[in-house]
C-alpha cells in the first residue's frame, strides 16, 4: 500500500472532528431551577455545530502512525454528512443528557505508479454517544448552578478502503473499533441578567480508551423562555490505542447552536 493511501486513511479517520465527540451534557440549554421545581418536569433539544479543527495520531490495517494537523477548512472538504444534538430532561436538581454525533467523511486520490491500484477511495463513520446523569450541588436559582454529572459514552469509528484498477482492483478492506468510557465532570451557568449567561462543562474520564476529555465555555442568549442560542469554544481529546487500532486526537474550535425548551 502507497504512502499516499496511507495519508488519505489517516486524514480521514481524523478527519470526523467537525461532527464531534463527543458530547456532551445538555449543551446549549440554560437551565432555571426555580421554574423547574414549580413546573416539574422540563426538557431541553439543542443541535448544535462544531467548526473544529484537529490535530493528533491515527493508526489501522497494520500500517504506520500517521500524524495529521488538519484545519477546519481542510476537514470540511472530505465531509459527506452529519448530525449533531443534545438533549437533557429536568426535574429540580436531578437531570438525564444525552448528545449524539455521527459523520461521514470520505476521500479519494490516484497512486504514484497505477500498479496496485489506479485510485482509492476512504471513507470513514464514526458516530459518538452519551448518556448520563447529574445533580445541583449549588443551586442560586435564577442567577446560576452547578451540577456534579456523570456517565457513559460509546464510541464507534470504522474506516473502509476500496481499490479500483491495478492488481488491487475491486477489494475492499475494512478496519474498526468500538469502546466504551465512563465519564464524570460538572457543568453550569451563571446568569448576568435574565436573558444573558455563562456556559461551560468539563469531563474527563477513559475505559476502553487511556483518556477521554472535553470541556467548552460558551456565552448564551435567552430570547423567550423557550429558546435562545450560544456562541463559544470547545476542546476535547480522546486517546485509544488496541490491537494496532490507534486513535489519539485532539479537536477545538468554535461552536455554535439554538436550545429549545418545553
């Protein structure tokens, strides 16, 4: 295999950043717990996008480690499609989030020679979930909180290459790894009048990978009590190496979304 497709396999198994990773809790929804002890249960849907670079390690099908330092420019251009969202459900203190990303991304090239294959074609999905739980340790009621969380995420990344022409044409190889880590963190938000307020999560945690990280802070607006939108910054890592599966990344860059509650 040329280093050619060597390269095109680790940018694209990269290059999923700007759909990801995960996650996280309820990402874009100011929570107000006086209105939700009153009210009991409230729920928050928030789709959001992330225009992130990456930098970091990839690793599969047995070859080398190939180091990529991509912008978000450079990511987009392999993008084929993608869906990001976090939702959370409340009652007082108590909370359940979620957050999904899948992408897919794919990239082709011709080799140096045309001798083992005329071109390939890489495609990449990686999709990401979490699930947990938190509870309000300081609650102020209208002017902010802070939650202690916790929970689960499910990683799946699966890498497939087909070869056209040459002695290699029309095979197709695959290679993948799904794992599961435990996370644990905060999050909050503090309120600087009724319609404009601070925003930020860390979690860090690892299982099936040695480290997996993510923190954001973002500056939000309250339209009505049923919408508003964010602008902010995210950076998270994931570092997970088996069986010559390596996939070690760090992703950041700026992030925006709408909230809406009912």
């Amino acid at each position: 295999m040329t280093v050619k497709v060597l390269l095109l396999t680790g940018f694209v198994v990269l290059g999923y950043a700007n759909a990801v990773h995960a996650a996280d809790p309820a990402l874009l929804a100011p929570a107000d717990t006086t209105e939700q002890s009153s009210e009991g249960w409230t729920f928050n849907f928030a789709p959001y996008f992330w225009a992130a670079g990456l930098s970091g390690d990839a690793a599969q099908f047995g070859l080398p480690v190939v180091s990529i330092d991509a912008s978000f420019s450079d990511v987009l251009e392999n993008f084929d499609i993608g869906f990001m969202a976090a939702g959370e459900a409340r009652y007082g203190p108590y909370s359940i989030f979620g957050d999904i990303i899948y992408a897919k991304l794919g990239a082709d090239g011709d080799t140096p020679s045309g001798l083992l294959a005329e071109s390939v074609d890489v495609t990449s999905t990686t999709f990401s979930g979490l699930l947990g739980v938190g509870y309000s340790v300081i609650d102020a009621g209208d002017v902010g909180h802070l939650d202690l969380v916790g929970g689960v995420k499910v990683w799946s990344v699966s890498t497939e290459i087909s070869f056209s022409g040459g002695i290699l044409g029309g095979r197709d190889v695959e290679d993948d790894a799904t794992w599961v880590d435990a996370m644990a963190g905060v999050r909050g938000n503090y309120h600087f009048t009724p319609e404009i307020y601070l925003t930020g999560w860390a979690l860090i945690g690892g299982g099936g990978a040695d480290l997996d990280w993510d923190v954001a802070l973002g500056l939000g607006y309250k339209f009505n009590d049923t919408v508003s939108a964010i602008a902010g910054y995210r950076a998270l890592g994931v570092d997970y190496s088996q069986d010559g599966f390596i996939f070690d990344v760090v992703q950041k860059g700026p992030i925006l979304g709408m909230a809406i509650r009912f």
